[in-house]
C-alpha cells in the first residue's frame, strides 16, 4: 500500500467507528479496535485493552438515546487521524441535552485496527451535562 492509501484506508476506519458510535453499536464500534487498544480521555486515566474500553463504551452507550458526532474536520497523517467533532448526546429522550466540542486523535495499526485514541474536551461540561461515568467500576 502506498501511504496515500493507508491513510485512505485508516480515515475510513475512523469513520466506521464514529458510525458505529451513532447506531449505538458496540460490537461494531469494538470491531474497529485493535485487542490491546489505549483509550485515554484526557486528563483521566489510560484505559488498556478491549475488555476494559468496551465496558467504557458499552456502558455510555447503553444510556444514550441518540448520538450524533458531527465531523468538521477528519485528516489523516501517517499512522494518526485527527478529528475535529461536535460530539452530540441524548441521554433522557429529551434532544441533545450536550452538545461536546472534541479533538479525537486516532492511532491506526498495521492491521488497520484502531490501536490509540485520545479525546480533547472539556470534562466538566460532559459531567455537568448527564455524561455517565468515564472510569471503570
């Protein structure tokens, strides 16, 4: 593959994820990541491994009635995709009760499975807002 298409390539994984994240599925969502991803919701601490991370991610979305993450920016850079979002949630049914502005930086791996992914955002906003728990039990 050429670098063009492996970035390409890891692009499009990012963007079956944040697809997965809004038909709140977790099994697709796992399916774009690598068994031994690093999960880190700044400035919490790293979350290793795809047993831990689905706990994080089933457990969020299980609460959630709608997600909605708007991409205004997505780029790739060698093994790294950037995305800029405006991660929207509705917790209660009641419409987007938090609207997040994030940074997501996606690390792919050879096997193009998603092996890093660091979100930027403000925590308080999300907990102040009905953002279940980011910690494991």
């Amino acid at each position: 593959m050429t670098q063009d298409e492996i970035i390409q390539r890891n692009v499009h994984k990012v963007r079956l994820f944040i697809d997965a994240w809004e038909a709140i599925d977790p099994d697709v969502a796992m399916a774009c990541l690598a068994e031994d991803i690093v999960y880190i919701n700044q400035p919490l601490a790293p979350v290793i491994g795809q047993r831990d991370v689905r706990k994080i991610v089933a457990g969020i979305m299980k609460l959630s009635k709608k997600v909605h993450w708007e991409l205004r920016n997505c780029f790739g850079r060698g093994n790294t995709v950037v995305t800029e979002r405006l991660d929207c949630w509705d917790f209660d049914g009641n419409g987007w009760g938090l609207k997040l502005p994030c940074i997501g930086m996606f690390d792919v791996n050879a096997d193009g499975k998603i092996c890093g992914w660091r979100d930027y955002f403000d925590n308080r906003l999300w907990f102040d807002n009905g953002g279940p728990t980011l910690h494991l039990d």
